[in-house]
C-alpha cells in the first residue's frame, strides 16, 4: 500500500513541476513527458492524480497559482489600515522579483490571457480568482470606509475593480517592457491613487 505521505508528495511534486513550465511555456507548449521527467515520476503516477493534462492545468491555476496570488494580498488586507499596508507592500515589490520573475511575468496573466478564449474552464478560474480579489479589496476598502478613513463618496467596489485592474495591466506592461523603473513609476501612481482615497 502507497504511504499517504507519499502519494501526496508525489501529487505536490507534479503540481511544482507542472507551474513551472505552465510558467516558463504557457499551457498549451507544456509537454507531460517533460513534466513526467523533470518530476521523476511515473505516467501512471501522473495519470493517478490527473486524468488528464487539462485537469493538471485547472489543479495548478488554482492551487499554486491563484494561491500565491492570494496570499501576497489577505494579510495585507486584513489591516486595519489596508492603504499604508499596500503602499508599503508596492513600495518593496520592484526589489521581491528577480530578471527572470520580470521575463516570465504574473502566470495568472499568462494563462488567462492564453486560455480564456480556448478552455471555458480556465476563463471560470480566472475570473473566479479576479472576482475574488476584487472583493477582498472592496472588503478591505470598506471596513476602512466605516472607521471613517476613507472618503464617504467613494465608491469601494470600483475602486476595488480599478486597484485589481491596474495591477494586472502592470504586470502584462512589465513583462513585454521587462523595465523595472516603469514598474517603480506604475506602483508609484497606484500609491498615489490609493492615498487619495483617504478622508
């Protein structure tokens, strides 16, 4: 009988191995036999845990993908003064990534733009997790907003959608620019914009 501990080692491995060359390739140029080889795993191992290339793809959009989105924002968000925390969030971010994060640019951008329009699968966990942030800013926006540190005229949900946006647009800027000074500018503007939220 296969050790618990295992097979979910085995499963975390081929979800690892797969982002990266969803990542470094796209979804579609991913190759299962490279996947297989790099993960030193068996086809029928891979095939164990994911029917097919399709559901590897969903499994690593949401539970590597969409997860670290996530977790780069909940805790900044559940501040009680989420403003000064995104700004100091965006003020270290040119310095978090590498050469190679610039090149290779945000995968949930990579896969959604490449995929929305051919997998009606991909395009609903893509705009699952985007509705998702966006309410997680609005949230935040609004706890602010009832504590009186943001205007009373703003519109949370839109100014939620405008962050989520802006956001998502400069990581496709960055990665076809691979400039760090327009993203040290981007986020600057996005700081201006979130400080003149603030009654």
């Amino acid at each position: 009988m296969v050790d618990i501990r295992d097979s979910e080692l085995t499963r975390q491995t081929i979800l690892d191995i797969t982002a990266g060359e969803m990542w470094q390739h796209g979804y579609k140029a991913t190759s299962l036999s490279e996947i297989i080889k790099k993960a030193n795993v068996s086809k029928g191992a891979l095939y164990h845990h994911f029917k097919n290339k399709q559901a590897l793809g969903y499994a690593v959009f949401e539970e590597i993908f969409a997860a670290q989105f996530h977790e780069m924002f909940e805790p900044v968000l559940a501040q009680d003064d989420a403003i000064t925390a995104l700004t100091e969030l965006f003020a270290v971010m040119p310095s978090m990534g590498c050469e190679e994060d610039m090149i290779g640019g945000c995968p949930v951008n990579t896969i959604s733009q490449e995929m929305s329009s051919q997998d009606e699968g991909f395009r609903e966990l893509a705009n699952n997790m985007y509705q998702k942030k966006v309410r997680m800013f609005a949230e935040s926006f609004e706890r602010m907003q009832q504590s009186g540190s943001i205007k009373q005229d703003v519109d949370c949900r839109s100014s939620a959608l405008l962050i989520v946006s802006c956001f998502q647009g400069m990581m496709s800027l960055i990665k076809v620019s691979r400039d760090k000074q327009q993203m040290i500018d981007l986020l600057d503007g996005m700081k201006n914009y979130l400080n003149g939220l603030r009654a």
